[in-house]
C-alpha cells in the first residue's frame, strides 16, 4: 500500500488537503489522517499540490516522417512524459500505405514492446490508405480492441492525407460505432500547392514553412472538417488548433449545437511567427505544423481556452532533433514538421496559466487530465482523484523551479522551442498506478512500469454549447 499523505489535492472541481491511500494500483480511501496499515509506503505531500496524472491525447514516437523518426521512442519519450507529470498517453498508430489497420497496430505495439513504457499508453489509429474497402470493416473492429478514437490528416498530401470522401467514410465508421474522429484541419492540397510553387521559385529556407501555409488554409480545412462532421453526424475533436479564427469555426459550430471540441498544444501558447522573420536555416527547429502565427494569437487561443471552445492543451510531442531538421537544408518542405513538449506541457501551462492568472488550477487540471480522459473514455479511471481511480498522481511542488532546456528535459530531442523559458512549480514525485515512477525527480521505475491500456467509449455528455445554455439557464 502507498499513503500520500497531507498533499492539497486538485481536481477539476475540488480542492482540499487530505491523505489519499492505495492499494493494488487503485485510490481505495481519501480522508483526514488515515491511519495507514504496517509496511505502507508513505509519500509526503504537505506544502505540495497532489493533481491526477495528466494524460496526453496527442503524441508520436518513434514516428516515421519522410525517411527518419521522431527521435524518442516509448521508453525515452514515456520518461520524458513521467517528469512532465504525464502518466498516461495516447499515441497515434500511423497506418502506412499498403498496410491493413490490424497490420498497422501490429507494428505499433512491436515499439511498445522493444522500448517498454514507464507510463500507461492508448493508442489512436491514423488513417492514411482507405483505397481497399476492407480497411473500413477494420475500423469498426477497433472499439472491441480498445482503441475508440480515429485520426485524418487533412494535410501532408502523398504521404498521409485522406480526401475527404475517406474522411466522410472514416467519420461515418466513427458515427456508427461510437468513435471520435479526430482531424488535422490544414488543406493539404493548397499547401502542396504554395509549397511547389516556393520551391520552384528558389524560396527554400524554412521560413518559407510560415508563408505557405497561412491561417486560412487552417481555417478552410476546420470549416470543411465540421461540416463533413455534421454531415456523418459524427463527434468531432479538432487537434492542434493554431489561431483564433479556427477556433471561430468550433465555436460556431458548438453554438449549433454540433459535438465539436477543440485542442491546442502548448508551443501555440509560446511561439509566435517571429521566429521566421530571418533566412538562417536555424529557424528549422521551429518547423511544425500549423505553424507558429502572429503573437496576437496567444491571447486569442487563451480566450477560446477560457470560453470553452478548446477544451484540451496537448503537446503533439513530435521530437526531431536538429540534426534530423538537415534533412531540409536546401528544401524546406522536407524538413521533418515536430516538436519535443510531452515533458514541457504541465510547467509551461502552469506557469502561463497558472502563475500568469489566466486559469484556475481546477481549470488547468480540466485541461490537461480530466478532460482528455472524458473524451478519449479513459474516465473516471483516469482524469481524477476519487476512490476506485487508478492512483496516478502528481505530487507537484509549486515553488520549484526550473530552467526548460536541452540539459533539464528528458527527451532525447537535442532542441527545443521552449528552450531558455524559466518556470516556477514542477513534479516532485509521480506514481503510476501507485508505482513510484519519479520520486524526488529521479527516474525510479523500470521501462514495462506502463502498460497499454484499452480505452472504452468517449464520455462526450453534453455538447459545449449545451453545457453553456445549461449555465445561462
Ligand atoms: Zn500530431
């Protein structure tokens, strides 16, 4: 048994100080005092805040990308997550071309087993190749394997972007079998277009990464997105949302009362588009897509937070290490697009959230850990701290502080976009399932501490906008 005892435990609705006891990986007693049995391992927490572990809905490892991969597979990149107080993450099983959805799967938990977990994994499938129509009745098998979510790329034409009549097939399996489908919203034939076009006219350098890829094609493909949700009737979640505008196009379609949620990731928090006002080829460690916008929009994706419109902040922890960014020296287009952030994400939105008085703590849990958890059906399992919860917890010291950089962060990724930012508040101590992972920041779990978890229907309950007529009533 494990007792944290006299932490201040956050969730997104309470807050108090109590003792929490575990027991074979689950919260079994919260109280005042509990008396914990002979032989209890005791974690302090007074003066600490004790959060539910926060799950990450996006991230890639070991992600091929033209001809490399992201540089952290899932022993590295669930390490790097651990520190960051991220103690369940779901990955997305890329399906190549040619391959089946089972084939697809195959391959992704070959990765989980030569580079075993230290935090609880789920997987989402990616959808690339729909030309056989076998690959649909694969889809509808994939609820009854634990994997009740499904991603569209809008983008990336001829390598992982679906058209939209796969799109509308892959939201009408979803509709029907009770999945989310989940889309990266950039029009993908568009920015092959500018993207031909810059190339040929000798535009190389990685600025040319911004200029071909403006907003609109963002704000097109969301519109476009929504729609074809509506269509299917299916549940949508938007990832990666960039800009204010986009977010526009959720929020319309909440107001309709559409089951559209929305999610940004923390680099939209903290890069803006100045990072491409030069010709140097060192602006290609901030190549990901969408793209950094104009610093305008940092206030702008922090009002859709607060008003509801995204519900989720993700990392889309896509590491490359600038070595691997070589690949674009001379073409920016092969540049491969991603950022190291899965261990950033809970001390960057605290200290811009938190500390920066933009959100509550109960709202920063809601958007890192319950939320997450509610739409990816991983609650009340995870996403909380209540009895019968698995114990993943983050003993998380408010007044620790830290300097985010190559040398402070766990990813194997040798550069970051958060590099130099200083923060004040970070894990302590993390427990997975009661298992110490970190305890006192060092990595004390074996890689196999994580397991893979079969997730069961998303939580989707009211629509935002029903949620919010409820409020106003
Ligand atoms: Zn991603």
């Amino acid at each position: 048994m494990v007792l944290v005892r006299g932490g201040r435990i956050i969730t997104e609705v309470d807050d108090y100080v109590a003792d929490i006891l575990v027991d074979e990986g689950r919260i079994v007693a919260i109280g005042r005092k509990i008396e914990p049995p002979a032989g209890t391992e005791v974690v302090e927490a007074a003066e600490r805040l004790v959060l539910p572990g926060c799950v990450d809905p996006h991230t890639h490892m070991d992600m091929p990308f033209g001809p490399t991969f992201t540089c952290d597979d899932f022993t590295s990149g669930t390490v790097a997550a651990a520190f960051g107080g991220t103690t369940c993450h779901v990955d997305f099983c890329m399906q190549q071309p040619g391959q089946s959805i089972p084939e697809a799967l195959d391959a992704w938990f070959e990765k989980l087993r030569v580079a075993p977990p230290v935090v609880d994994v789920g997987f989402h499938v990616a959808v690339t190749d729909l030309s056989s129509p076998a690959r649909i009745d694969e889809l509808r098998e994939l609820p009854g394997r634990g994997i009740t979510s499904f991603k569209v790329f809008m983008a990336y034409k001829g390598s992982f972007m679906v058209d939209d009549a796969g799109l509308l097939q892959t939201m009408e399996v979803a509709a029907e079998s009770g999945s989310l489908v989940m889309t990266h919203c950039e029009n993908g034939d568009v920015v092959d277009l500018l993207v031909r076009r810059a190339v040929a006219a000798g535009d190389v350098s990685p600025r040319h990464h911004l200029l071909t890829r403006p907003p609109l094609v963002e704000v097109e493909a969301t519109a476009r997105a929504v729609r074809l949700a509506e269509l299917a009737g299916a549940p949508l979640y938007v990832v990666h949302v960039s800009c204010g505008e986009a977010a526009a196009e959720i929020a319309a379609a909440q107001r309709r009362g559409q089951a559209v949620w929305g999610e940004t990731c923390t680099h939209y928090l903290v890069v803006d588009d100045s990072v491409f006002a030069t010709d140097d080829f060192a602006a290609a460690r901030y190549v990901f897509s969408p793209p950094a916008r104009d610093r305008s929009e940092h206030d702008r994706l922090w009002d859709a937070i607060r008003a509801g419109t995204l519900s989720v902040i993700a990392s889309d922890h896509a590491p490359f290490s600038f070595e691997q960014r070589e690949l674009g020296r001379g073409d920016f287009s092969k540049i491969p697009n991603g950022a190291a952030g899965v261990e950033e994400r809970l001390l960057v939105v605290h200290e811009l959230g938190v500390r920066g008085g933009r959100i509550s703590l109960n709202e920063m849990v809601g958007l890192l850990s319950t939320r997450p958890a509610k739409l990816f059906g991983l609650y009340p399992r995870k996403g909380t701290i209540a009895v019968g919860a698995d114990a993943d917890l983050v003993i998380f010291d408010p007044e620790l502080r830290l300097s985010i950089g190559p040398e402070s962060m766990r990813t194997r990724c040798d550069t970051s976009v958060f590099d130099g930012m200083q923060v004040t508040g970070a894990p302590e101590t993390v427990l997975v399932r009661g298992i110490p992972v970190v305890r006192n920041r060092e990595l004390v779990a074996e890689p196999g501490t994580g397991r893979f978890v079969k997730r069961g229907a998303p939580m989707l309950g009211a629509t935002p906008a029903r949620v919010a007529a409820e409020v106003a009533r």
